[in-house]
C-alpha cells in the first residue's frame, strides 16, 4: 500500500498532479507524493486568470529547497482561477496539497480528457511501479 495520500475523489496524472471536480468547480494541484519528494516549497509561479492551458503541457513552476520543477495541465481548459494565498503562503502546499494548496481552478473544454487520467488506484499502482 502506498505510503502517500491518495484521495479517491481525485483524478492523477503519471506527472503528479491531481483534478478534482466540486460542483461546478474543478480545482488543480501537485499530489501527496510530488510535495514530498519536492520537500520545502518555497515558490510557485501561476499562469494568469484567462490562459488556456493544453494537457500535458507546462502551465507554471513549483521551486523547493530541492528543485525547480514544472507544473503539467492534467486537461485542457481555461484558467478561471489561482490560489493567490499561494504567492505569500507557498509552504500550503506542503501542509494541505490537496485542499488548501490548490494550484489553479480551470473551465475544461474537453470532458473525454478526464478518461485519460489515473484514479486513486491507478496512481497508487504507478507510484509502486516508479519507486520498484
């Protein structure tokens, strides 16, 4: 079983990030398991408010005291909404990655996307797999 938070009401990316749908709603962030091996974040960089972001493709930056990595869309969409708490407050994503760490709030414009993704299971079975 994999020692890392793997909410079911969340969908996965094989680069770590997760969607979840709320309503209307659907928010974006980087998983349990990419904050760990991130360690401290210190830095995010968000796109703006009214960017159309493709799947698969870089849409911002996460810095910590380990790395500069890249944020990958998990679908495409437009960019309704940033976590703007974030610019002063990035350590929330290492507290609460999947709730008030959120990354982005997006409008998808292609549901089939979402069948692409990895559920709780899934992803659990890919973080085994890369850590084998």
């Amino acid at each position: 079983m994999s020692e890392y938070s793997i909410p079911d009401d969340s969908l996965y990316t094989k680069h770590d990030e997760w969607l979840r749908v709320d309503g209307n709603i659907t928010f974006v962030g980087i998983t349990d398991y990419a904050q760990q091996q991130l360690g401290d974040i210190v830095f995010v960089e968000l796109p703006a408010v009214g960017t159309t972001i493709q799947m698969d493709e870089t849409y911002g930056v996460i810095e910590s005291v380990k790395a500069v990595s890249d944020l990958y869309a998990p679908v495409t969409g437009e960019v309704i909404a940033i976590n703007s708490e974030l610019a002063d407050n990035p350590e929330r994503i290492n507290e609460d990655c999947y709730g008030d760490g959120w990354l982005i709030q997006i409008d998808p414009s292609q549901d089939d996307e979402r069948d692409e993704l990895l559920d709780h299971n899934d992803y659990a079975k890919h973080l085994e797999e890369r850590d084998a």
